[in-house]
C-alpha cells in the first residue's frame, strides 16, 4: 500500500532559482514563504492577488459597438435593401431611399443592442458555473473560486477534481492525473511528490500539476506555483485563438429554412415582374415594390430572436437553478424523451443519516438523531447499547478513521451541524460522536500511514493505521458484496449473515456499507484490494437513510404527464433502488430491476429488447452508464444522463444533455456537462426541460408569425396584379410593415412566458419541421383572413371611386392593424387570446403600444406623410378599419374553439 509522507529533501545548492520540479518540498515553502500547516494567511493572499491579479486566463477583448454595429449589415436581406435604395435614388425618389436607409439603421441598431444583451447574460451565466477548488487557508480547508488563488496557496486534490493553477506536489496517495488537454497523452499519469532533474521533459514532470489537467484518481495535497497566464496553460492560450462555439442544430436548421425563403422570394421577385410588365406598369416602380415583396419574404427578424430566445431561456433556466454551459442543451432538452437519473441527492436529499447498525454473529442496533450534529442515542434490544463493547468499539473505530470527510461545528446558534467531503462519510463520523468517539484522538492514536482511496469500479476504500501499542491494522469499507468477498473463510456463517442483513437493510430503502479489517504487522506495499481478500475479518454493516426530496415524486409525475420516461441509475443496492424508485412512482407495476452484473452479461440485442421495461439500473459501474445511453440513444431516445463522478464524464460527454451535480460534482464532471444543476435535485431537471419547450415553442410561435404575415403581403400584391388594379401598398410601406410594425412585436413574442401546458405535451422531434402541418393550417387561415379583409377593403373602395392615394393609405393601416391581431392569434395554438393571459407579457403589450404609436405618427406627422405617403384618417375610418382588421383574430378564435371541442382532453390539459 503506497506510502503518504511528505518529502522532505535539502535546498539545492545552486544560487539560480530552478525550475519548481526540481526543488524539494522545503525549498517550496520557503521560497513562497508559506506555512504548510497552516497555509496563507487572509492577509497575505490579499496582497498576492494584488500582485498577480485573478487565476484567470485573458479573455478576448469584448467587440467593439461598431464591429458588432457593422455585423448586423452583413446578410443578403441588408444588401437587398441598399440595392432598393440605390435604386430609388437614381429615379429622383430620394424620400423613398433615406427611409429605406433609415429603416436598415435602426433594424441594425436594435440587433446591436439585443446582441449585446444576450452576450452580457451568456456571460454571466458562464461566472456563475466558475471553477472552485479546495484549499488550506489560515489553518482551514474551505473552497474558494479558482480566480481566487494566489502563488503559495495550498491545494488539496481528489479525483475528479480539476486543476486550478500550477502547484508542485507535497505529499500524495494513488495520485492519478489527466494531463491530455496539455501533453497530449491519452491515459491519466501517476504522481509522486519526490524533486526531479532540472532538465525534466514537462510531460514527464511527474510531481507536477497543471491548470487545465484533471484528477483522475487518488488524493494529494500541492502548493500553487503559479496562476493565470503564467501557468503552462496560459502559455498554449497564448499561442492560440479561443474557438467560438459552433452553431446548434436548431441554428443551422433556421439558417437552412431563411436560405429556402430567400429563394421563394427571388422566385416571387421574378413572378412580380413578368406580372408588372404584362400588365404595362412602370418597370422603376415595379422593381421597387418587387424588391420590397422580396424582402418581406426575407425573416430578417429571426436570427435577433433566436438569440433573444436562447438568452432569455438561459436566464430564466438558471432563476431556476439550472446553469446551461452549451447552447445547442437549451433546445435538446425540449426534444428529452429519457432521463436517466442518479438516486443519492438527486432524488433524495443527500443528508444521510446512520440508523441501522449490525455486528456479528446477529446483533441490530438503532441508531437515534439525524443529520450530521453528533447528538443521538445507540440502542440495542431496547435498551441503551454497551458502547464500550469491543465489536462495536472496532466497528465505530473503522467508520471514523476509514474516513476523508470533516464535521464542522455551528458557526453561530442558528446555524446547524454540516459537513465538508461526501455527506455518506460525514454520517460515519456523526455516528462515532453518537457513540463518544473523538475523531481527533482517534487519529492521534491510530495515524494513518498509507491508503487505497476510493475506487468506484471497485467500490472499496482501505486505510492502513498503526493503532497505539498494536500491530498495524488496515480498515476496509464499501458496498456489502465487495467487503464481503474479501472477508476469510473463517467468517463463512458471518457473512452469509451479513449478506441477508445487508439486503433486509436494502429493501427498507437504506444504503448499506459494510466494514472489515486485516490486522497484519507484514502488511507492507500492497499492490491494490486484490492483496486483502481473503485475509479480511468482518466487522459489521452500517445502514443509512437518506430520505427522498419533497420534490421529487411531483416532478416523477410531471416527466411521466410529459411523455419523458425517468429512469433511475445508481451505484445503491438494487433493492434499496427499487425501494425509491417505487415510492417516487419511477418503478411501476411490471417493470423491472437490472443491476451492473446483469448488465455485464446481456448482449446487446437483450438489453435493447428489455430497455422499455427497466426502471433502475442498480449496482452499475460508472463505465456502464455509458453504454445505457447508447442503447437508448440507438432506439431513439433523446437521452437526458445526470452524473457527479469523474468517470462519469463519457457518459456525460456523449447523452444528448449531460446534466452535472453542481454542489456534489466534480469539476470533470461539470466540464463534459451541458447543463449544471446548482441544487443537485431532480425538480430543477425537470424544470429545465419545461423552458426548453418553452423557448422552442416560443420559436415557433415567431416563425409562424412572420411566415403567416408574409404570405398574405404576397397575396395582396399578387392578386392586385392579376385583377388589374393598382399597386395596394408603395414600396416604403412594404419596407415599414415588415422592418417596424413586425420588428416591434417579433422580439416580444419570443418574452412569453410558459403557458402552463408544456408539460401536457409529447417532447418534440428534435428533426421535425419548422414549420409543421399544424402551423402551415394556422398560417393559411390567418393568412386568407388578413388577405380576405384588406383586399376586399382596398377592392371595394376603389369600386367606389374613392382617392387611390387615400386608399392605399387605408389599406396600408388595415394590413398594419391585422398584424396586431395576428400576433395575439400567435400566442397559443388553443387557449382563446382573451383567456385572461393577455397581461402575462408586458414586453408584447409594451412592443403593441410602441407599434401603435409608431403608425400614428406615420399617419399623423406631416413630415411622415410625405415620406411614406400617407394622409390623416378620421377618428371613425380608423375605428372602422379596427373593426374590420378584428376578424383575422375572430377566424382564429374559431378555429381554437373548434380544436377545443375536437380534443376537450388535450384542451383540458392545456388550459390546465
């Protein structure tokens, strides 16, 4: 078993300060002046960060407003319009060209300012998921945030933890670290602590560690050398560019249906003309509203909101305590059909509580109080439980010292007992107190000189004590089949005993550890567990509970209503598994249980067959988890994989949305996540699969909007053209219907906020169409209304022999009008628009009141009138118009209440 003392080796001798890796550990505390029992003091780290600023790595400079001013001009739709203009000038229509020029500015402008709002939240949601380390300070572990260490911090490293800053190794155990983001080197490096040659290859620095390098296993304790662009790290940062990250599918997907459109329209542009000259109308106004229709077929406005959406979303996701690290996790989640979802703290609190206690030959003793204050009672047989009994004593013994985890005392009165390390060690050491254990006496008289930490495949810990005038004891915990099995034939009745116990403990929902120890003076450098079976010597069993979050069975629910089947994996006892997952309503009548052995023996083809009825996975080795997300991903599944551990980074890495445990996660656990959930409970999850179909379905709600108000542009002009009647609309009018009266309102659609139903629906299909058959329906009938309405207007009136200027003006008013109500029609594809959510998004009623206003002033500013060709219109026109612009929205309304009459379950779901 490997050693942990601390090097300790003379200065070198040579006046010029080394390299770090060739210091020894002495030389590292003087040189940095640190104490390496007590650590920097508050003091000294504030002047430390003064000097060599935050352990950050530089961060491109943020785009100027210009740049980003001048990025919203470049798009065929931009350059479509400066043609317009250019052509408008060289026909003498100057007035028609500065409004052109006008409108393309503050369309660039108001992408400018929506693009940096969404750049300042993106960055800030990603300093919320910060790194943090942990750290000995003023003689206390406490975690701090990676941009927080100085030079002469000391560190202390477990696996999974990533690696904050360089720092030259103190002392170590088992130390494995990943250094392929550095050196390249594909399998984790083992570590020691002992100084190295001056001329030492930095990927064979083997008492070295480096930012950016991740603990694959092991623990150690290092002294940071240096931080931000002064770690190696830095200095690859500074050779290369920072990537930005690619676009998400749903991007590509909206850039490939914008391309399709901008090909109708060059179509339709083309259809204009040969009507236009056919029918023997000007060819310079006819090629300035052909290029007017033309751009109105053009989404210029969706890009803007997507961005606005996706920001949106990822504030709102993180209110709810879900920090989104990748942008293309924010649509996906709205397509998860599976959520493969740990048990401990996940679906239960994580506040383990020692309650069950077993001892050979058959003895139970339970165990009173909860939480980690050290305050409770052992009773056995109804009767307080002999403490000073040396079975227990040996027991209690190897829960505290076969331990890395601290209790932590009340800070004040209010305050309770916590813990820092894992909560299942932390319950250990609350028992002990329970029981008038002194940890730190323990330690004092049973020191631990070496361990094996905790491997998960192998689900054991060893740590090896020479216990006061005894022989060297090594204590041994873990899950009951992996202790036992190490345990010697003499225990043969204890142990099938223990095993009956241990699933008795299991099936009332407790997490079982069992204990042993080898009591050997010859017990040296052990190569691994495989050195103990055999020679172990039962001590007994430990039951924990960890009750389930308050939460959790309404969230189970709300995954099941929504077509998201959960799914429970966990390291736990299947017993104890089933036991939750059957409270909680994950597990259901018929369904089944497959531990990590099963799992190990099924081909592929069984496990594919028997995927549909597993409700938990139980005992499965972290590598496992992996190949459960690929076979549900390969009978389609969109699968949402939670995990906390470093070598649940695959499977995190390759789910379709990885979520990270924020408070128990490693940092390689994070870093492969697309999303980090900051209160580790499965409600958030959920949660934040209800705004990605919020976010998507808002999407949609724009995409139909700006669709249906094209098309009926389109119509308008088309049948006036083939009727033989003028031109309805002049080509700056065209220009403000589809740049500002659509502009105004396109934003604040995609602000609404969640309808209640989303989690009434199946997920979505992450390939289906924009623009589905429903929505083309939608589109039509809304379309046809608009087109019925201010055509037949625009018909009529001149049937009458009204003004054509005063008609057109009319007309213009009435199209903008029936935008107001289309995109009250856009809000819900069911609910009534006067269902008393009108009020709900004040940013839509802010951006319809600005539309309003704007059209006022087009219709009432002098200045406007000559610019846009417009003329006041009577109080009473403008209530007529309303009125009739009205019935695109009562078309609409008809339609939901036939769809709610047709579907009264599903209209019931969603007006629920």
């Amino acid at each position: 078993m490997p050693t942990r003392e601390p090097v300790r080796e003379p200065m070198p001798a040579a006046p010029a300060a080394p390299p770090w890796h060739a210091w020894s550990a002495d030389a590292v505390w003087r040189q940095l002046s640190v104490d390496p029992a007590q650590g920097l003091a508050p003091q000294r780290v504030e002047t430390l960060q003064r000097e060599h600023g935050a352990n950050v790595l530089r961060e491109p400079p943020p785009r100027p407003a210009w740049r980003v001013f001048a990025r919203q001009l470049q798009s065929p739709l931009i350059y479509l319009l400066l043609v317009a203009a250019a052509l408008a000038v060289s026909m003498d229509h100057d007035a028609d060209a500065a409004v052109i020029v006008v409108v393309v500015l503050v369309n660039a402008l108001v992408g400018s300012v929506q693009e940096g709002r969404a750049e300042r939240s993106m960055a800030a949601l990603r300093r919320l998921a910060a790194l943090r380390a942990r750290v000995l300070r003023d003689g206390r572990e406490q975690w701090v945030t990676a941009s927080e260490i100085v030079p002469g911090d000391i560190v202390l490293l477990a696996g999974g933890d990533a690696v904050a800053a360089d720092a030259r190794l103190i002392e170590g155990a088992q130390l494995q670290v990943a250094e392929a983001a550095l050196t390249g080197e594909s399998l984790p490096v083992f570590k020691t602590a002992a100084p190295l040659p001056e001329d030492t290859l930095l990927a064979d620095r083997a008492n070295m560690v480096y930012a950016g390098t991740h603990v694959a296993d092991g623990r150690a304790s290092a002294v940071v050398v240096a931080t931000g662009h002064a770690t190696e790290m830095g200095r690859v940062a500074e050779l290369a560019e920072a990537g930005s990250e690619p676009r998400t599918p749903l991007e590509r997907r909206l850039e490939r249906f914008g391309r399709q459109l901008v090909v109708a329209a060059l179509v339709l542009f083309a259809l204009v003309m040969v009507l236009g000259l056919w029918r023997g109308l000007p060819v310079a106004e006819l090629a300035m509203v052909a290029i007017s229709q033309m751009v109105s077929m053009v989404p210029e406005g969706l890009p803007v909101a997507m961005t606005v959406a996706l920001a949106v979303g990822m504030q709102r996701m993180a209110a709810r305590g879900a920090i989104i690290r990748r942008l293309s996790a924010v649509e996906t989640l709205g397509s998860t059909t599976v959520i493969c979802t740990d048990k401990t703290g996940t679906l239960t609190r994580n506040e383990m509580s020692a309650v069950a206690l077993w001892l050979p030959p058959g003895r139970r003793i339970a165990v009173s109080g909860s939480g980690y204050a050290p305050l409770g009672e052992l009773r056995e047989a109804g009767r307080p439980a002999a403490l000073a009994d040396p079975d227990l004593q040996a027991l209690l013994q190897a829960a505290a010292l076969c331990n890395d985890a601290e209790l932590l005392p009340p800070g004040d009165e209010r305050a309770g007992w916590s813990a820092l390390g894992d909560p299942t060690e932390a319950a250990l050491l609350a028992l002990a107190g329970k029981a008038g254990l002194d940890r730190a006496v323990l330690r004092r008289d049973a020191a631990r000189e070496a361990e094996l930490p905790f491997d998960a495949q192998a689900r054991l810990m060893a740590t090896r004590h020479r216990v006061a005038g005894g022989p060297r004891r090594v204590f041994v915990k873990g899950s009951p089949e992996a202790v036992l099995a190490l345990c010697g034939g003499a225990d043969g009745d204890a142990v099938r005993d223990a095993r009956a116990e241990a699933d008795a403990m299991a099936s009332q929902a407790l997490r079982v550890l069992a204990f042993a120890a080898v009591d050997d003076d010859a017990l040296e450098a052990a190569p691994g567990f495989a050195a103990l079976a055999g020679r172990a010597r039962l001590l007994g069993l430990i039951g924990q509970i960890d009750p389930p979050r308050e939460t959790a069975r309404e969230a189970v629910a709300a995954c099941r209503a929504a077509g998201i089947r959960p799914v429970m994996v966990t390291g736990d006892h299947r017993l104890t598994g089933l036991a939750i997952a059957r409270e909680l309503g994950i597990a259901q009548a018929g369904d089944r249980v497959v531990d990590g052995r099963e799992l190990e023996r099924m081909s592929e083809a069984e496990l594919h067959q028997l995927l549909p009825r597993v409700a938990v996975f139980a005992r499965v080795q972290p590598a496992q988890k992996l190949r459960i997300v690929q076979a549900l991903q390969a009978r389609g599944e969109v699968v949402a994989m939670t995990g906390d551990g470093v070598n649940d980074a695959p499977a995190l890495a390759r789910a379709d949305v990885g979520v990270a445990m924020g408070q128990s996660g490693t940092e390689v656990a994070k870093s492969a996540a697309k999303v980090v959930v900051t209160d580790d409970d499965f409600a958030t999850i959920v949660a934040a699969v209800e705004q990605g179909r919020v976010i998507y379905g808002n999407l949609k709600k724009v995409i139909l909007f700006l669709f249906a108000t094209s098309v009926d542009e389109v119509l308008i002009l088309l049948l006036a053209l083939l009727a033989g009647l003028p031109l309805p609309l002049a080509a700056v009018q065209i220009l403000w219907i589809n740049l500002v009266t659509e502009a105004t309102l396109t934003l604040n659609l995609v602000m609404e906020p969640p309808s209640g139903d989303e989690m009434a629906r199946a997920p979505h299909s992450r390939d289906g169409a924009l623009l589905d058959a429903a929505m083309l329906m939608r589109a039509a009938a809304m379309a046809a209304a608009t087109v019925a309405i201010v055509f037949g207007w625009f018909s009529w009136r001149l049937a009458q022999g009204a003004d054509e200027a005063l008609v057109r003006c009319e007309s213009f008013t009435l199209l903008a009008m029936c935008q107001w109500f289309n995109v009250l029609n856009c809000r819900s594809q069911r609910r009534s628009a006067w269902s008393g959510r009108l009020w709900r998004n004040p940013w839509l009623l802010g951006g319809l009141a600005v539309s309003v206003a704007l059209q006022a002033a087009v219709l009432y500013a002098p200045a406007l009138n000559r610019l846009f060709h417009t003329q006041a219109l009577p109080p009473s026109t403008l209530a007529l118009l309303l009125v009739l612009a009205s019935g695109v929205l009562w078309v609409e309304e008809a339609r939901k209440s036939w769809q709610r009459r047709s579907w009264p379950r599903r209209a019931r779901c969603q007006d629920a």
